[in-house]
C-alpha cells in the first residue's frame, strides 16, 4: 500500500491520532497534524467531523505552515 494512502487509512480507524495545532483563524479550530507514513518531512493536516477525516493541506516541513492557515 502507498504510503498516503496508509497514513489517511490509519486516521481513518484512529482519527484522534494526530496533534491538535492552534491557529487563529476560528473555522480551523481542532485542527490536526499528522507525518505521511514513509516521508519524514511531509506533514498531512487534516479535521474531522463525526466519523469523516478531511485532509486539508499536505506540506513539506520546511515550509513555513502557520502563514498558510492565517
């Protein structure tokens, strides 16, 4: 299995796995951030709604990321 595809089946079973990342903008509240399986410098941010896992950005960490929320 690809590796994405292994790390969005992990948060699929566990979807409170990631860390919760604080931005100021109100509607990404409860955002999370997980590592893609298999690339140590990629960073998957996702939410969650009830049962539903919704990947929001996939960003290399060397990316500056809290600019991109604001």
């Amino acid at each position: 299995m690809p590796t994405l595809e292994a790390t969005v089946a992990q948060l699929v079973a566990l979807p409170g796995m990631g860390s919760v990342r604080q931005f100021r903008r109100t509607d990404l509240k409860g955002v999370r951030m997980i590592p893609v399986t298999g690339f140590e410098h990629y960073l998957l941010f996702y939410s969650t709604t009830g049962t539903r896992v919704k990947v929001l950005r996939i960003l290399h960490t060397a990316r500056d990321f809290p600019p991109l929320f604001a």
